[in-house]
C-alpha cells in the first residue's frame, strides 16, 4: 500500500475511534479516554491503538479491562462508520507517553525554581 494511503487510513481511524470511544465509554468509570494514534499493518488487517486515559489509576484499570473486553464490538462499530475493504482486527494499548512527559517537565520546572515545588 502506498504510505499516503495508509497513512489516511490512519488518521481516519483515529478521528473515528476517539468519536466512538468518547460516545461509548462512561466517563465515571473509565475518565476520559482519548486515541493519541494508531498503527496500522501494511495489508490493513490489523491496527493497534494507542488511548490515554485522563483519570485516577482504578479508571486506567477500568479503561484497560473495557477496552480489551469490547475491542470486537468497537471493531464492528467502525466497520458501520468507515468504508473499508477490510475492517482491522484492533488491539488497544494504554499509551503513558503524556503522562511521562508532564512528569519531565515537571522535575524541569523544579530544577529552574528549587523553592516552588
């Protein structure tokens, strides 16, 4: 496939899949749950997606376990919203990158101002 191709494929599926996650899943339970990207395999078949959740650790928890649990029916919901030859088979994989990225800015900003934190 050509990589500007699977590349629209890509972002198409991330647009759909945090519109679809935002609508399904409770907020309450799960935080918020948001699709920083998503990989596609080269014949389409499979996809793995990387989500961040904006919660407490038994919501990450909670996150994880539904999203393992339901991928096949969030794989048959996108198959209805996206017109595709094949829909991919999804795996979903919890995604810290934020997470660690705040923590180094933050021990940045302690450094600068010592007396702050």
């Amino acid at each position: 496939m050509r990589p500007v191709r699977q590349e629209r494929v890509r972002e198409l599926l991330k647009r759909e899949l945090g519109e679809l996650l935002r609508r399904e899943l409770p907020l309450v339970e799960t935080g918020l749950v948001s699709v920083n990207a998503v990989e596609v395999a080269a014949d389409l078949q499979n996809a793995i997606v990387y989500v961040s959740v904006l919660g407490n650790a038994e919501q990450r928890k909670a996150a994880a376990r539904v999203l393992a649990r339901d991928a096949v029916r969030f794989q048959n919901a996108l198959g209805r919203a996206v017109v595709l030859r094949y829909t991919p088979h999804l795996r979903f994989v919890l995604d810290d990158s934020i997470e660690q990225g705040n923590r180094v800015l933050q021990i940045i900003e302690e450094l600068e101002h010592p007396g702050r934190a």
